[in-house]
C-alpha cells in the first residue's frame, strides 16, 4: 500500500554492482501520519497492512532475483519516538502501558499484530498477501 509499491520496483532498478545484497528495514510510519490519507484504517489493519504490503513487494522482488539479506520490522516493542519523544507514536508488537508524559506501569501486551507476524514467520511467508485484508 503507502510505498509498499514503490519498494519492488526500486529492488529491481538498482545495479548490482551498486546495490550488493542488502538487508532492510520496515520505513517507519505511525497511525496518526497516515489518518490523513486513510481515515478509516484502524491501528490494528495500519500495522498488518503496512508489514504484509512490504514482505509480500520484498517476496515479489525476490522471485524477480534481486538479492535481498533479510527485512526488519521498525521494532518489536513499542519504544519512544526519536522525533518527538513520544509513546503516542507506536510502532511495535508488544504494547507498552506508557504515555507522552512517561505515566504508566511499563506493563508489555502482546498487540494482535504479534500473532499476525508469528503466523508470517511460521508460515515462511504464506500468509502474505498482494492487498491485505484485516
């Protein structure tokens, strides 16, 4: 979706000889920068959306020969924003009971992205899908 598109035709244009096997990782993308453009995504459908958008175009570059290390997701926890120092932002799999002012019990959830993503790895990628539906 958002510049999913756009990763598997940079794979596949950069050289070689530039672009040696790499490994990447996830753009970094909250919520609330994109309610803008989709303002009835849920929290939820942004995040196995954003991810199943990336692996499956990473997959597709893959099967085009492009060499390609590994991906990283942004963060497994969710972690301050380096922008903004900010909670509100959040990026991860497993929740963090924290907020901008740094009240909370640091109490960790597992989010349901952490599922979602176990069943991407355990499946090798699977699950994937060209356009994500929640």
């Amino acid at each position: 979706m958002y510049v999913a598109h756009k990763l598997r035709r940079n794979l596949i244009e950069l050289p070689s000889t530039v672009h040696p096997p790499a490994h990447y990782s996830e753009p970094s993308s909250s919520l609330p920068m994109l309610a803008a453009f989709i303002p009835t995504l849920t929290h939820r459908e942004f995040r196995g959306c954003s991810l199943n958008d990336h692996l499956y175009q990473v997959g597709e570059a893959l099967k085009d020969d492009v060499e390609i290390m590994g991906y990283t997701t942004w963060g497994p926890i969710d972690l301050v924003s380096a922008s903004t120092a900010h909670m509100s932002k959040r990026y991860g799999f497993i929740y963090v009971d924290r907020d901008d002012e740094g009240k909370g019990t640091l109490e960790r959830k597992l989010k349901d992205s952490f599922d979602w993503y176990k069943s991407v790895i355990a499946s090798h990628g699977a699950v994937l899908t060209e356009h994500y539906q929640a």
